[in-house]
C-alpha cells in the first residue's frame, strides 16, 4: 500500500475515507456523521489507547481567562468520560 496524503483534521479524514481511504478514528469521531452510510468500519482488538492530558503553564499566574477556560474543558471531559467516550480517568 502506498501513502499518498498525510491529514490530521478529522473532518478532512473522514472525507478522504469516504472517497477513496482508510483511517483510524476513535468512536466518537464518527458516531453521529451524517455521512454514516457511506462510511464502514470495525472495532480494532486490542483496542488502541492513550493518554490525553489538559494542560496550563505553570511559569505563568493562572489568569480568569485561563480558569475560565480550564473548568468547562475539564467539567465536559468528565461527563463524556463512560459516555460518549469510552475512556477511564486516570488515577495519580
């Protein structure tokens, strides 16, 4: 098989695989496309992890702006976490 594009958007993913590729998304990725039909995929055992991480810079004060940003991105990742993503928190 012969590489011919390297792409990292998700949406420019799924539409080169729904024209003439493949690609590895996660579930959620795809779940509601609305170009469902044309699309095909099978689960991949074992499964692919990894670890994700929200991150700030600690050589700065942490500012309103940063904190109100930091809460809705952590509180939204907690609620998808065992829902719409099938993921586990990690402990520390």
């Amino acid at each position: 098989m012969q590489e011919i594009a390297e792409v990292n958007a998700i949406p420019e993913l799924i539409q080169l695989t729904a024209g003439v590729g493949c690609t590895i998304l996660p579930l959620a990725a795809v779940a509601e496309e609305p170009r469902a039909e044309i699309l095909s995929g099978m689960r991949i055992e074992p499964a692919i992890s990894r670890p994700m991480f929200l991150m700030r810079a600690t050589t700065r004060p942490q500012t309103a702006a940063v904190t109100a940003v930091l809460r809705p991105i952590a509180r939204l990742v907690l609620r998808l976490v065992g829902g719409a993503w099938p993921a586990r928190l990690a402990t520390r």
